[in-house]
C-alpha cells in the first residue's frame, strides 16, 4: 500500500465518494505511479481481465480512465483510506469489452484483504452507478475467486450466468436498480 496524490480538477462535485472508512476518487495522472505498481503486480491483477499490465499499457488505460469519466460520468475510482490517505486500489464501472454491458470491478492490494474494503468500495460503485441511471450492473468473477464471489453476494448482486473464458468459468452476477419513471 502506498500513498497518492490529491485530486486534480478530474474529480469533481459528486465524483468523489466517501465511506465510513474509504475515500473513492476519479483517477488523475497523480496516480499513475501507484497505478503502475498495482497493475504490475501478479497477486492483484492476476485474475482480471487481460491480467497483469505494463507500464505502457498503465499509462494508456489511465489516460481511457480518465476520458471515460468525460464521456459517461462514471468510471474507475482509485480507492484510499480516509483518514491515512493509503492507496488501497481500484475499484469502479466499466463497459465490458465483450458487450455484456456495464460491469463492477475492484482490485485491492492482498495486505487489504479480510478487512472488508473491497465490499465496501463495491458498495458504494453499486450505489453510484444505480444513482447514475444505469439500471443494470453486473459483475464478472472467476467461480474459484470465493471471495469475489462473497463480497459480489453480499452487495445484493445476483446470479445472472455463467462463460467460460480461457478454461475457466466465469460466474456473471448482477444488480438492477430502481427503475427510473
């Protein structure tokens, strides 16, 4: 875990979320060095889509990060500890290379685990993005990932299929929210 930088004009009014513990913020190019460890690190991105990055390709999905947040109003948020300002990981919204629509994903460091800061970084993405207008979210997960799976369940998402994906089974879960009249 390390510390990063305070956020730039990226994060503005209602981007940035706050929890009892955590602080959720637009990623800005003061993140890009903790962003590059974290994203070179095998215990972290080892499961996630495309798996472990380059700096290069760092560089160039924070540069996509920041761009979507322009176009959409929602996105990836790098995720601190409130009251040490840690940088703990990433956690956010974003469409599926794959269409199956607007998905939830999180990557903490493994020192963060069984604190319960991804469920709660996951929980309020789930509620921003609901707030958002977005009416379904989902959530892709390895079926041996048991604690994505749990922290998925217990957030409110639901089972909505399964894939398989390089050999392995991808569990699909989703959350619909209220429905905008």
């Amino acid at each position: 875990m390390s510390g990063g930088g305070l956020p730039g004009a990226h994060a503005g009014p209602g981007r940035i979320l706050r929890t009892a513990r955590l602080m959720l913020l637009p990623p800005g190019q003061e993140n890009l060095a903790d962003l590059i460890r974290l994203k070179a690190d095998v215990r972290v991105f080892d499961l996630m889509l495309h798996g472990v990055r380059t700096p290069d390709r760092t560089r160039e999905e924070l540069e996509d990060d920041i761009d979507f947040w322009a176009v959409r109003g929602y996105g990836t948020w790098c995720v601190f500890l409130r009251d040490a300002g840690d940088f703990l990981g990433i956690c956010g919204l974003m469409e599926r290379p794959d269409g199956r629509g607007v998905a939830l994903r999180y990557a903490l460091w493994p020192e963060c685990r069984g604190h319960g800061y991804a469920r709660e970084a996951a929980r309020a993405a789930l509620d921003f993005g609901h707030r958002a207008g977005l009416p379904r979210i989902i959530a892709v997960a390895r079926d041996s990932n048991i604690a994505s799976v749990e922290v998925l369940t217990d957030i409110g998402m639901t089972p909505a299929g399964e894939f398989q994906n390089q050999g392995n089974r991808m569990l699909v879960f989703e959350s619909r929210g209220p429905a905008i009249r």
